[in-house]
C-alpha cells in the first residue's frame, strides 16, 4: 500500500488566491482526518471524515476553509481566500473507526505558504 | 473535551545517555488510548509507541518505554541509549475508545541529542 497520499507537497501562493489540498486515504481506511500544524499552535484537527460524511469541523478557523470528501479514496481542503496567517503545514489522516488503538497513518504533508 | 500538555518544549540529551519526555493529560473517560508520535526534520509522523488505558503494565518497543500512571493522568516517554537518530519533534496524543475517534496532540517537545 503506498500509504496516504497528499499534493501538493509544498504550495506557494499569494494572499487572495484560492489554494486546494488533495488527499487519498489509505484503501479501506473509513475515517479521514485534516490536521493543520503551526509552531505557535501546534497540531490541531480542522475536520474529520466518517464514511464520507463530516463529524466534526469544529475546528475549522472560519468560512475560508472547506472540506470535502466525495468518496471514499478522495477529499479536498479548500482555502478561499487564502491569507499569509494560513501559512502552515496541512496534514491528512487516515484510519480505521472500529480499531481505535491503532494509530493514524498520515500523509507526508503540504507545506502552505502564503505571501 | 481532552486535552493534552507538554510541558518541555526543548529538551537535550547526550548519545548513549537517557531522556525522559513528560506528558500530563486531562480526561473524564475511563477507556481511551495513548501515543507517543515523533516527526523528524522530514515531516513524517512515525508511531513510536501506543497504550491501552486498561492496560497497567507500561509499553515498551526496544529502547522507548512509557511510564503510564492513570490516576496521575501522567504518560512520559523514556528514550534509553539515545541515538542521533532520535532527534526530532516528539508528541503526545491521546484517542477516545468510545467518543470522538480523533487524536487530541499536545504541542510537542523537541529533542536533540548531542554526539
């Protein structure tokens, strides 16, 4: 398995543009997970996936940003309009939701670089 | 809501010597999941070790062992014959058994590891 894929890698725009984050869960994994990690705050969960359907997004900063995830080998994580205070490195996850103790496979992460 | 805290945000060690990395949690659920994530310079998330709450004897894996006290809501991580290797980001994280299945992460502390 190639693992939880995510693209970009690195993205680099000006503030305005709209930025678009891929991610394609390990096969078989039902629950989806998109984590933003910052120096100031840390690793902190924007929203997750189960089964396709959103749970929590909760932790969604505001409008700008929006999730989906049309199937079940595919989301997006959506910033419109992007802002240099969105400059971070955006993660996503993957698991199982009836095998809570394993952990979370993440991707490699997209490095966000707003100007 | 769980939370999750690391109280060192940079801690040092030389080769070969032993660390210890602190992590205090705050939960009102008896049955939930902990971990001890490093992520390298790399950006990639790696699972170092993982505890059942219900679980009294403490994990080990080679030279990473946990010190799990539950009633002190206390989890620290034990790196013996620190390595270069090791030095990287490490975080805490918990996961609910029966509520939220996402990971709570505590800020992190960075580790080096001195030749």
């Amino acid at each position: 398995d190639a693992g939880v894929i995510q693209s970009p890698r690195h993205e680099v725009t000006e503030m305005g543009q709209e930025v678009t984050l891929r991610c394609k869960p390990i096969s078989g994994h039902n629950s989806l997970f998109w984590y933003r990690q910052t120096m100031m705050r840390g690793l902190e969960l924007l929203i997750y996936f189960n089964n396709n359907v959103p749970i929590d997004d909760s932790g969604m900063p505001e409008d700008r940003f929006s999730a989906k995830m049309p199937n079940a080998s595919f989301s997006t994580l959506k910033i419109q309009p992007s802002e240099p205070r969105d400059s971070a490195v955006y993660f996503c996850a993957s698991s199982l939701t009836r095998v809570r103790s394993e952990k979370l496979f993440f991707g490699s992460g997209t490095q966000l670089s707003v100007l | 809501a769980q939370t999750v805290t690391q109280s060192q945000p940079e801690m040092s060690v030389q080769e070969a010597e032993t660390v210890t990395l602190s992590c205090t949690y705050d939960t009102s659920e008896s049955d939930y999941y902990l971990f001890w994530y490093k992520q390298p310079p790399s950006r990639q998330m790696i699972l170092v070790i993982r505890q059942e709450a219900y679980k009294q004897q403490n994990a080990t894996e080679n030279r990473f062992s946990v010190n799990f006290q539950k009633a002190a809501k206390s989890f620290s991580l034990k790196i013996s014959d620190s390595q270069l290797g090791d030095a990287a980001m490490y975080f805490c994280a918990y996961r609910s058994e029966r509520g939220s299945e996402k990971l709570v992460f505590g800020k992190g502390t960075k580790l080096t590891v001195n030749p």
